[in-house]
C-alpha cells in the first residue's frame, strides 16, 4: 500500500464528533481492527451521528422561526389593532363632541334669539 494509501485508510478508520477522538484504529497495536468491517462501522456510525445532528437542527430551526413569526405577527397584529382603534376613538369622538358642540350652540343661539328684548 502507498504511503497516501495507508494514510487515507487510517483516516477512514478514524471517528471523530464533534472534534473529538472517538475511535482511532491502527494504532498501537490494534492493527487488526483495521478491517473494512470497522471502516464501515464508522461510516454507519457517522452517518448515524450526522442524521441525528440534522434531526436536531432542523428541529431547532423550525421551533426558532415559529417562535420568531408568532412573536413577529403578535406585534404586527397588536400595532395594527391599536393603531386602527385609536382613529375609531379619535373618529367617534371627534364626531360625538362636534355633534354636542352644534347642538348645544344651536339651542343656546336660538334661546338667545327668542328672548331678544324689544
């Protein structure tokens, strides 16, 4: 085997997660653990490792963004309802007080008018 070979196949045989050294094979004296059933077994185990850390990323992501656009459409909706209540309010009110000024000035000039003295 090749030098570039040999290295490539101890690389292969070589676990890591996370950065860290889980299995390590063909090293101090465990050359026959260097078999393409352990290569495999660290395949499956990598893949195994890698489908969960998806699984669970994705899981995270989807909680995240759930939680930001509830957050975001409460705050929109709670803006937009103020917002639209507060020119109902000021709307009605407007209306109502102008209602009442008019009608009070035009009942207080017409009593003014009837008792004009001659």
């Amino acid at each position: 085997m090749t030098r570039l070979g040999k290295r490539a196949f101890q690389a292969y045989n070589t676990l890591y997660i996370d950065g860290t050294l889980v299995r390590a094979y063909g090293h101090g004296g465990d050359e026959h653990l260097n078999t393409p059933s352990t290569a495999i077994t660290n395949l499956y185990s990598t893949a195994t490792y890698l489908l969960q850390l998806t699984h669970s990323l994705t899981h995270s992501l989807n909680h995240s963004l759930t939680h930001s656009l509830t957050h975001s459409l409460t705050h929109s909706l709670t803006h937009s309802l103020t917002h639209s209540l507060t020119h109902s309010l000021t709307h009605s009110l407007t209306h109502s007080l102008t209602h009442s000024l008019t009608h009070s000035l035009t009942h207080s000039l017409t009593h003014s008018l009837v008792f004009i003295p001659a």
